[in-house]
C-alpha cells in the first residue's frame, strides 16, 4: 500500500533535485493547499496533490 504523504527524500528522487529544493517544492505545495483550508504537515505533502501539480497523476493519454 503506498502512503498518503510524500516526504522531502522521495520529492527530491521523485524530480531529481537536492534535499533543500525537495524541501522548498514541500513548502510551496503546503503553502498552496494550506490557502484552500487544508491542514498541512511540515516536510511532507499529500501524494496525490504533488503528483497532481507535477502532472504524474493528471496527464491524459494523447488523442484521450
């Protein structure tokens, strides 16, 4: 089963950068879902938000 939260490491493998960017991306993303009223975790962000923001999960397949 995978988790709800992605953390700074697996942001930071996920887009290939370093752990200070992973961690600003994180904040970014927080800051985004803390103004529509969403309660947020320092130093993890929802999976489905970053993979949502980083079109991993809202792609469609060309011609769809």
């Amino acid at each position: 089963m995978q988790k709800q939260f992605i953390t700074a490491r697996e942001v930071a493998e996920a887009l290939g950068v370093s752990d200070g960017k992973a961690y600003a991306v994180i904040r970014e993303l927080n800051g985004q879902l803390k103004a529509q009223g969403y309660i947020t975790i320092a130093g993890k962000v929802s999976r489905a938000y970053f993979e949502e923001k980083c079109c991993y999960g809202g792609m469609k397949a060309a011609g769809e």
